[in-house]
C-alpha cells in the first residue's frame, strides 16, 4: 500500500539540506524476524514504520523542533543467514559515530549492534525495555534466538551491574539464576503498576550514571498489548506509552550510543496503532537528542 505523506521521510527530517550544521543520527533497518519463536511479522516493520513517519510531525510534545537532526537513513540489511547477515550488521554499526536507530526485525537483531556497541565501549550502560529478560543461553535450539539477546551481550562483555532493565514481566527458568543475582537494576511492569513510574526515575537514573555512554533496546512488548498487539509473544499487563517513554526519559542529558525497537509485527495488528507506537517512542527519543546541548 503506498500512501502519499503529508511530510517527506521521517518527518521531513531525512530530507538533506547541505551546508547546515545539524546534528546527525543514523537510521539503520533489519527486516528480519528469522530467530522469533512464536509468531513472526516483525520483518515488515521497517518498510512500514518508514512510511508512516511522513504522517507524523517533526516535534515532539513537548514542542521540541526536531528539525535541528538530520537522519542519515541508510535503507535496509537484508538477511538470508542470521550468522552471515550478524555479522554485516556488526560491520555497518562499527562505522557510525553518531547516535542510531535501529528498526528490527525480531529483537535477535539486536545481538549483533549491542556486540559491536560493548566491544567499542565497555563502559556502556544498557536501558533494557522489554517483557522479557532475553536472558536465555540457548532457546529453539539456537544461540541467536531473540530469547538470547541480552546473554549474548553479557557474553560479549557487558557489566550486568550496567543493566537497567524495566517492563518485565515472563521468565524462562534459565534466566532465573542471573536475574537472582541482582548486579542488574530491575523493576518490573507490577513494580510501576503499584508504584507509579515517578518512585523509580531516580533509581534508573542513578543506575546509568555509573556508565559512559548509554545504549536502548526496547522490545515493543514492553507496552501492554491493548496498546502495541502487533507483537510475537503479547504479554499482558504491561507498560503504558507513558511509563515507556518515562523510562527513556531518563537518559536525557547523558551521551547516547542508540536506540533499537524490535518486534513490531505489522501483520499482527491490522489497526496499524503499534506501528505508531514505535513511531511515538523514536520521535520522542530524537527528542532527547535534540535537546542535547553541543
Ligand atoms: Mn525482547
């Protein structure tokens, strides 16, 4: 379905205007969703929220003029062999030096752009937001399942006591011997139920200070699916666009490696609303960016 936008690609934002000083963020799609358990859909996520994004507005809520970026979209990674496409994904990230989004894809997607992201900068810290912890050694019979992601960080080098991670709510069993651990912050979807999101900001924030530079990875799973259906595994009980977006709010002011949003499944929702909420929480992390002094 192409649909003519009232704006050009993201918002106007990708439309090059040589010669002005704009901060630069880089967009990066992997339409793959060959290492999702379940339901799969999470490759058509790309091409959709692209274009959808010419019929959102380049501000923010809260009136920031996003016009000040400038996204170098860099089209799709497409991927036959998850190990040989990994591993070109690896390769692209290693060459950007400024902030990323990456559309997935399942979020196995992920595990090549956060290995690229921890080996660059050990000292990175790593804003989980997902249903799950992903946290699985080897799930399906693969290593690179999107159950594995956040293992194969911590593989790769990724301090746990880095981690902050919000909005879970499903446990596999082997993920229960490191959660127990309890080097990573985690708050769970419940904990901000009964709590609101406000008691935790400054725990998050506290958390990420300890880190460098920070890194997102958020699961669309994370919000509950009366909000984003459009997902492989829908987990009841789960965040409002609210709490998520609080949750990324907390990195404002610190230097930013990136963003991913994985698991949007368009063929799952025929409303189309969660692909809107991908395009919710990118326009709103560009935000942050914008706001960044320097
Ligand atoms: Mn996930």
């Amino acid at each position: 379905m192409a649909i003519e936008g009232t704006h050009g690609l993201w918002a106007d934002l990708a439309v090059e205007k040589p010669g002005q000083n704009k901060k630069t963020v880089h967009v990066l799609g992997v339409p793959y969703d060959g290492l999702a358990s379940a339901r799969k859909g999470a490759a058509e996520a790309p091409s959709e929220i692209r274009m959808w994004s010419r019929h959102i507005t380049p501000f923010t809520e809260d009136r920031t003029d996003l016009r000040g970026l400038q996204l170098l979209d860099h089209g799709d990674i497409v991927i036959d062999d998850a190990q040989v496409g990994y591993a070109e994904v690896e390769r692209v990230v290693a060459k950007l030096t400024d902030p990323v989004v990456v559309l997935g894809g399942d979020h196995s997607i992920s595990i090549p752009v956060l290995r690229e992201m921890v080996q660059n900068t050990p000292e990175m810290g790593l804003l989980w937001i997902d249903a799950h912890p992903d946290l699985c050694d080897s799930f399906d019979g693969s290593r690179l399942s999107h159950a594995c992601v956040l293992r194969r960080a911590l593989d790769a080098g990724l301090d746990p006591n880095r981690v902050v991670m919000v909005g879970v709510r499903s446990w596999e069993e082997q993920e229960l011997e490191i959660i127990s651990k309890g080097e990573m912050l985690v708050i769970t979807a419940a904990q901000i139920a009964e709590n609101g999101m406000a008691f935790y900001k400054t725990a998050i924030r506290d958390r990420l200070a300890f880190s460098s530079s920070i890194y997102i990875s958020c699961d669309i799973d994370s919000l509950d699916p009366s909000v984003a259906p459009g997902t492989g595994i829908p987990d009841h009980g789960g965040l409002s666009m609210r709490d998520v977006l609080a949750t990324i709010g907390c990195v404002a002011g610190r230097e930013i490696l990136g963003l991913d949003i994985v698991e949007v499944a368009p063929p799952l929702d025929p409303s189309g609303v969660t692909v809107f909420a991908a395009l919710k929480i990118i326009m709103e992390f560009l935000g942050i960016i914008a706001r960044q002094k320097g």
